[in-house]
C-alpha cells in the first residue's frame, strides 16, 4: 500500500502490517519531447496498481545439482556442516530499478531524485539521437518516482513480481 499522507510504502498481507518504508520523496514525470507531443495515461488514486513486469521475474536462482550421486550417510555428515553466508550477495541488490504497472505507468524505485537539469536533458536528446541514428526507437514511458533509502530499496527489490497489487491511497 502506498499512502502519499503519511509518506510510505508499506507491505500488508490480509490487513496486517508487516514492514513499512519511510519515503523521502514521490513525484511523477512524464517525457515531453522538444518537438511534437508526448501524453500519458491518466494518474487516478485512490486505485489498485498490478505489476507487469518486476524487476527480478527473469532472474531468479534455480539450484539444481550438477550430477545425480546414490544416497549415502557420510555425505549427508559432511554437507551438513552450514555454509557461511555471503555479505556481497545481500549488497547484490540494486537500489534502483524500475516496475512495469498495468496503468501504462512505470514504478521507478531509486535512493536519489532524478536530476533533472538542463544539462541532463542536453545529454538525454543527444544519446535519444543516437539512437535513433542506429535505427532504435527511445522509450521513454511516464515515471512514478520513489526515493527511499538504499537499504529499503534493497529490501523492496523482491515485493515487486509480477502480479502483485499495489493500493495506491489519494494524496494532497
């Protein structure tokens, strides 16, 4: 549930609380080309979002074993023994991504605003002209920003997969 009164995002299964995330800052963006028109999908709330696309469905970890070996006791000792943990895999999570929404909007989670600057933009048009040039269409859908710590976007990477619904609660 995203609540733009109390600014932040939480995370509730059948009514009850389970984590909350402060949010610093949410804003929406929309691309308006220098030439012609760009428009974006209407932007209601109260409403009931749907992920599409997250930003880990393609990537998720299968273990499977790389051969087939007959059961014996002496390998179960010696594999018992706990495999110490990995502190690089939890900082393996990005702090930002972006969530396809089945409004036509995306979900941009990151831990700092977009800047936004005049030569930002002179660099954006530049690499959309490159693109162009090498026969690519730039896409550039309207934006729902979120900045949160970068911790909490670690921890919301996995809540983002597809088919989960976000109730997105009026604001100002």
């Amino acid at each position: 549930m995203l609540d733009r009164r109390a600014d932040k995002l939480s995370i509730r299964v059948r009514g009850l609380e389970l984590d909350s995330v402060a949010v610093r800052e949410a804003s929406r963006l929309v691309f308006r080309p220098l030439f012609g028109d760009a428009e974006a999908p209407e932007l209601v709330a109260p409403a009931v979002w749907t992920v599409v696309e997250g930003p880990g469905d393609t990537d998720r970890e299968t273990i499977a074993p790389t051969t087939l070996r007959p059961y014996s006791e002496d390998a179960e000792e010696e594999s018992a023994a706990p495999a110490a943990a990995d502190p690089a895999a939890a900082e393996a999570k990005p702090t930002t991504y972006r969530v396809r929404l089945d409004v036509g909007w995306q979900l941009l989670v990151t831990d700092e605003a977009p800047r936004l600057g005049w030569g930002r933009r002179f660099l954006a048009a530049i690499e959309d002209g490159w693109q162009r040039i090498r026969g690519r269409e730039p896409s550039h859908p309207p934006l729902v920003v979120l900045v949160v710590a970068p911790a909490d976007a670690r921890r919301l990477h996995h809540v983002f997969r597809t088919g989960t619904r976000i109730l997105v609660l009026a604001g100002d």
